[in-house]
C-alpha cells in the first residue's frame, strides 16, 4: 500500500527532494508549507499524489488541525518528515533571548507539536516513521553556531528518548545529520544572523563561510533522499543517518574525541562513589 507523508518544508532542499523520491515511489505527499504557492509546481506535475497545506511550523497550536485535516482526507498519515527550518549564525554571548527563542519554535516544540498530534494514529495502527531533520550540528559544534547546534541537540535527545517508547507498536525514529549540501540553507534571506561584535575571529570564519557557501556545497539532496527513504525501508532502520563524507568524517572525528576525553577521565570519574 502506497503511504501518505506529511513533509514541512517541502518546497525547498531536503523537503522538496524527500517529497519528489516518495512521489517516485507511487506515494502521497502533502507538503506542508508556509507559502503553498511555492508547491504549485509539484501539484500541477502530479495532481493525485500532492496536495500543498498552508502551515508555520513555529505556529504550534495549528499542528493538531492539520494533522486533523490531512487524516480526515487521507485516511492516516504513515511518515512525518519534520524538515522546515533554517540556519542561524551568531556567538553564544550575542545571541539574544528572542533569536533562541524563535530558534527553538522552529526546531523543537514546531517539531514536537507535530509527533504529539500524529504518534495517537500511529500507535493505533502500529506502523509509522517520524524522519527528524537534523544536522552533522546535532552531534557537533563550533564557534558561530551556538544556537543553531543547541536546537539540534534538543531534537536529537528528544528523538532518541521518543525512539525507544515508541518502538513497541511499529513506530520508527529516523534522525538525519546532513554535511554540506545544496539546499538553499545559506541563502541570505533564510540565514539568521545575530549583530556581530566583531569580537570573535572564529565567528566572524563561520559568518564569512555562510555567507559565501551557498550553491557550492557538495552533497547532492536528490542522493540523499534516496539513502533516507532506503534507511526507511531497512528492517534494521537506524537512529542516527549521518550524510555526506564531511558529515560522516566530521562525527566520526567528534565521537573519537569525546571518546578520548572520557577515557583520559576515566580513572578520576570512576572514584566519586561512596566509600561505604
């Protein structure tokens, strides 16, 4: 049976690729959008597989009604691709209240909102997957992407706990950690920047390589869709899906120095016990 996916962002990178592999395979798309017009396209090119819904992930009260409205139509929904976002550059003491606030609407509860209201279905049916758009950032850090990587490490603890709750009735969790690719992510409009004090030479690096990155990236988003919907149908599907070689490299790379840092610890770590 062909299955219905709810994308965020789907006109666009990640989104626009997942929804265009899955329409290759004979499913549903309901791409949900801020802008359905930016759809229009994909709707006209397959008018019985793709329908666009108006949706603000950040808006959180409206993620219940449209799950609500896609199953009343559709009958369920099998796979929920929380991809919408966007990138933020900014150092950690210039980042204000607000940024992180709206940072996190987008990331995580916009996310969250959006699991609540489909696992009940799921559950019922015991199947679904719930695909997390995250990045090689939700693994890793650096200078300029405090915000950004804080939203990612959020939704990836978040989605670990999730995945082992609800693999007992059928339901898998699929997070994603991009590298570098050609989405449109460092695009200027997309980009949130905060004020640059111009006191961090490592931020101003980031802000430089963000700003001059867009359209060279060197992972294809078509290719990577093709290795989302494949972890997908593995029966051995996996938690985390690094993409790209500087995506793998780079959390490779990270988990072999935390590795050492515990291990270099290890002995003092171990003797905080109670000697009783």
């Amino acid at each position: 049976m062909n299955k219905v996916w709810l994308i965020t962002g789907a006109s666009s990178g990640f989104g626009r690729a997942i929804a265009e592999a899955a329409l290759a395979d004979g499913d549903v798309v309901i791409g949900a959008v801020r802008r359905p017009e930016l759809l229009d396209d994909l709707v006209a090119a397959h008018p019985d597989q793709v329908e666009s819904l108006r949706l603000d992930v950040a808006d959180v009260e409206d993620a219940e009604a449209a799950v609500r409205d896609v199953v009343a139509r559709h009958g369920r929904i099998d796979v929920l691709v929380n991809n919408a976002g966007r990138t933020h550059v900014g150092a950690f003491e210039e980042t204000t209240d607000d940024e992180l606030r709206e940072l996190f609407d987008v990331h995580v509860l916009g996310p969250a909102a959006l699991v609540r209201a489909v696992l009940p279905g799921m559950r019922e049916r015991r199947s679904g997957a719930i695909v997390q758009m995250s990045s090689m950032g939700g693994q890793l850090s650096f200078a300029g992407f405090a915000a950004y990587s804080g939203t990612k490490f959020a939704l990836e603890g978040m989605s670990e706990a999730l995945a082992d709750e609800v693999r007992e009735f059928g339901v898998k969790v699929l997070i994603v950690e991009p590298g570098s690719f050609r989405t449109g992510l460092f695009e200027t409009s997309r980009a949130g920047v905060s004020p640059d004090s111009g006191l961090y030479a490592k931020v101003g690096e980031t802000r430089s390589a963000v700003a001059g990155g867009d359209g060279t990236q060197p992972g294809d988003p078509a290719r990577a869709a093709d290795v989302i919907l494949a972890a997908l149908e593995a029966p051995d599907t996996p938690l985390r899906l690094p993409l790209g070689a500087d995506g793998v490299d780079g959390i490779l790379a990270h988990l072999d120095q935390v590795r050492a840092e515990v291990l270099a610890w290890e002995k003092p770590a171990r003797a905080t016990a109670f000697d009783d």
